[in-house]
C-alpha cells in the first residue's frame, strides 16, 4: 500500500517530539502500574469475595474488546488524536473518583465498566501518535516506549512502599494521582494533525481486511498466542492476594512485580541477538511450553520451602510467557502480512487476546476460590491449550 503524501503541516515535526511521546509512555503506565497489581487487594479490602473479584476485573476486558477498536477509528477521523486522548485521559480521572463512593459491588461494578472504555484506548492513541513520528520523522519507537515500562516498574515499587505505610485502603487515591499526572502531560502531548493511514486497531480496516487474513494458518496463531496470554488471567486477579495471604509485604509484592517487568524489558533487549532468526511460529511454541512450566511450578515454591526466592524465579520466566509472545506475534505481523494488512492484523491480535483474557479472567474468581494457589496448574493446562492451537497453526501452514 503506497501512503498518500505528507501535507506540509504533517512534514513539520513538533518541538521535542521524542521526548514528549516518552513522557507520554511514562506518564501513561504509572496509573496501570497501581491498578494491576493492587487493584484487586483493595477490592478485597473492602470486602468482596473471589467471585466477585473476578467479575469485576473480567467484565471491563470483555466490553474494551468492543469498544477500543471503535475509539481510534473514531480518532483517526478527528482533527487531531492527541486531542482525543486528552478528552478521554480527563474523562478517566473523573471517573476514577467513583471508586470513593461506598464500594458497593454495583457500584465498583459499574464504574469499572464506564471507566474500561475510556481508560483503555489511552495506550492505542498513544502507539498511533508514536508511529506517526516513526513514518514521518523517523523516530525510534522502542526509545520512547521503553520509558513505559520504565514507569510501569517504579510504580509497582513506590506502590508496594505506600501500601506497606497506609493499607490497600489507598489504592483509588494512588490511581487517581496517576491519572491526574497522565492528564497534565497529556496536554503537552504533540499535535501532529490526521494520521495518513489507519490506526492498528481501526475497525474499518479489519472488516475490510478481513478475507485475506482468515486463514487458518494466522487465525490458529493469534488464538493460541491469545490464549498463552490469557494464562496469565489468575495471577493478574489473584497473585497479589495469594502471596498477602502468604505473609509476604506489600512492599515485596511491588518488587515481585516489578521484577516481571524488568525480565520483559531484558527480552526486549536481547531478543534481536538470540531469537531474531527464529521463526515465529517456533518462538510462541517455546513460549506456550515455558508458560506451562511457570504455572506448574508457581504453587510449588512455597511448599519447597523457597519462600520468595521461588517466587522471583517465576516471575523471571514473565520474559519468556508474555515478552516473547508479544514480540513473536509482532514478528509474525511484520513477516507474513502485507503493509496495507498490518493494521487489520493487529486488530485481530488485540481481539483474540484480550477475548480469551476476558474469559480466563472471568473463570479466575471461582477457580482461586475452589483451589487457591492450586488454580495454577489450571493456568498450566490454558497455556497447553495454546501450545494446540499453534501446532494446528503449524499443520495448516505445511499444507
């Protein structure tokens, strides 16, 4: 697909831009990296059940699988994205401020929900605007994303000190800190007019896209990477909770997550050297099995006696369960689909991953509360299910 031409107000590039587009990562991750991995201790603290727990953090996933696609195709058609995302960070911080009411389970229920829609597009206009810059100025994405994840990890350990000193009672206070800091960079954020193409994740292009790509061969492929994500279900609702039912600190809990992301970021910068030859049919392999092994072994490490230790080494394997999948699926996109299809197939990645997240997630409440940690081994078995699905992607591919 040849793009149309740049307008002479597209070939000016903002003041600053890479640096502004970093401090958009940074600032948008620092909010995510409260609610992830203490959200759900705070919905305990207030006294909801497992179940419960889990329908709220399942039902948001379930409805930005909707709604997120329809966001930035809407934003691809405004004036200008960076207003868009301003609108819908502001959005956000007002809507978090719901979660001081009194936390009935229809009320948190709800403002997840209403929150969901316009919280999650802010990582899509984000990538938009930063690619943007990559077609028109040449700018390094990865130096600008990586301040992400940068974020992502402080907050998870400044996160885990503030609860250490005040309680889980202080997680909406936290969040709602976060966005009012996503809010005022998101107003320095580069203005940089109408994209000349679609958006990754626009609906209009996936439907149009959509007979070239349905091929068993990718469909099988972002399923099962889809599903090996979505073993990640129950930690991401329940880990925080099982290890403060372990006596494990808040404090320590930070730096559990933490560590994740800094064995993500080491994939991200060694992954060219040691797997660039890989296909990527073979790497999502690999990942499906490592995930089998992480979710085996996670109840076991307490038992052995490890105490924290075990839990580190699992965490270490998050380079391997979530890192590689997410690189082998982009290097798949960027080997096997043509130009004018990319944006159409990172549609149908987000819908395949976040669809079987939603469903995981949403089994996570009952099943952490039949077995607890043992919940696990069936996380296991979903990333098996994954490792399936690829081995059919293999066999439909060799016919």
């Amino acid at each position: 697909m040849t793009l149309p031409p740049l307008t002479p107000d597209q070939m000016v590039k903002p003041r600053r831009f890479e640096l502004r587009i970093s401090l958009m990562f940074a600032a948008l991750f620092l909010p995510v990296g409260i609610h992830l991995p203490y959200f759900p201790l705070w919905l305990e603290h207030v006294g909801f059940g497992a179940r419960e727990i889990g329908v709220i953090l399942a039902a948001p996933l379930f409805l930005r699988v909707v709604t997120t696609p329809v966001v930035t195709a809407f934003a691809d058609r405004a004036r200008d994205r960076a207003n868009v995302l301003v609108a819908f960070v502001a959005a956000s911080l007002l809507l978090s401020l719901g979660y001081f009411l009194p936390p009935t389970y229809t009320i948190v229920l709800g403002v997840s929900l209403v929150l969901a829609v316009f919280w999650t597009p802010h990582a899509p206009l984000t990538d938009s605007l930063a690619l943007s810059g990559v077609r028109r100025f040449g700018s390094d994405y990865s130096r600008m994303r990586i301040w992400g994840s940068s974020s992502f990890l402080v907050a998870n350990l400044a996160g885990g000190l503030i609860l250490a000193a005040t309680g889980p009672g202080a997680v909406p206070t936290i969040m709602a800190v976060g966005l009012a800091t996503t809010l005022a960079v998101a107003l320095l954020a580069p203005r940089l007019g109408r994209p000349r193409r679609a958006s990754p994740l626009s609906a209009a292009e996936l439907q149009q896209a959509a007979p070239s790509l349905l091929t068993p061969t990718f469909l099988y492929l972002v399923a099962g990477a889809g599903v090996i994500n979505a073993s990640h279900g129950l930690l991401y609702g329940f880990g925080s909770i099982y290890w403060k039912g372990l006596g494990i600190g808040e404090t320590t809990i930070g730096m559990l997550w933490a560590w994740a992301v800094v064995a993500e970021v080491v994939m991200f910068a060694f992954f060219t050297r040691f797997f660039g030859h890989v296909s990527p049919l073979r790497l999502l392999i690999f990942a499906g099995f490592a995930s089998m092994v992480r979710w085996a072994a996670f109840p076991l490490f307490w038992q052995a006696g490890l105490g924290t230790t075990g839990f580190f080494l699992a965490q270490s394997l998050h380079a391997v369960s979530t890192g590689l999948v997410l690189l082998g699926v982009q290097k798949m996109i960027a080997e096997t689909v043509s130009e004018d299809r990319t944006g159409a197939a990172q549609g149908a990645a987000f819908f395949a991953n976040g669809f079987a997240m939603a469903s995981v997630m949403l089994a996570s409440g009952p099943l952490y509360e039949m077995l607890g940690a043992s919940g696990f081994y069936v996380m296991s078995g979903v990333a098996g299910m994954g490792v399936v699905l690829l081995l059919l992607a293999r066999r439909a591919a060799a016919t």
